[in-house]
C-alpha cells in the first residue's frame, strides 16, 4: 500500500498516507492490547459501531414532588411500627445497638481463648 501511495503521489504528497499506513501495519503486526491481537480490537469496534444500539434512561422527577413521596414513606413507615406496637426513640435504639455490639464482642472472647 505504501508503495502504491507513493508511485500515484510522489513522496513529498504521499509523505503523511505513506506513514498512516506504515504505522497501522505496524500496530496490526506488534501492539497486543490485553495479550489479544489488535485486530479482535478493530472486529469489536467495528461490531460496536455498526449493531443497534438500546438506550435506557430514567425520567427526572421534580424535586418537589421527590419530597412528598420520601415524606409520605417515612409516614407510612412510622404507621407500620407503631401498628405492630414497636416505638424506638433515638436513645434507645443507641442502647440497643450498643447491648448487641458487646454481646457480640462477649461471644467472640469467648470462643477465642
């Protein structure tokens, strides 16, 4: 290809086709992206370029209308707990998670020594 570049141009307009094709040569003899040949790289591209393609996108809620929802959910939530007779305040939920981090710790020297 280079030579036939360089007999329809001459060698000073052929000079920067002549070098495109050398140095694609070279990348399809030499580079080995990821230990695979370059030219699986050029099919993947290629397959890429010409497939159909599936675009997903989630539509932007407002963020007004973002709020109502979360708020309506922790109402919701509040009624749950408080139908099944389950009221944790912030305190007591610390001291719950703090008796059940010792207890694990307690459990974990135990079986260690």
């Amino acid at each position: 290809m280079c030579f036939v570049v360089y007999k329809l141009l001459g060698l000073i307009w052929g000079l920067i086709p002549i070098l495109a094709i050398a140095g694609f040569a070279a990348m399809l003899t030499f580079y080995r992206p990821n230990s695979k040949p370059f030219i699986n790289m050029l099919e993947a591209g290629f397959k890429y370029l010409l497939q159909s393609k599936l675009y997903i996108w989630k539509k932007r809620q407002n963020k007004i209308n973002v709020r109502k929802i979360v708020v309506a959910a922790e109402k919701e939530k509040a009624n749950i707990m408080s139908g099944y007779g389950v009221r944790l305040s912030g305190s007591k939920l610390r001291d719950l998670a703090w008796s059940l981090d010792v207890l694990d710790l307690s459990k974990h020297e135990n079986t260690g020594s």
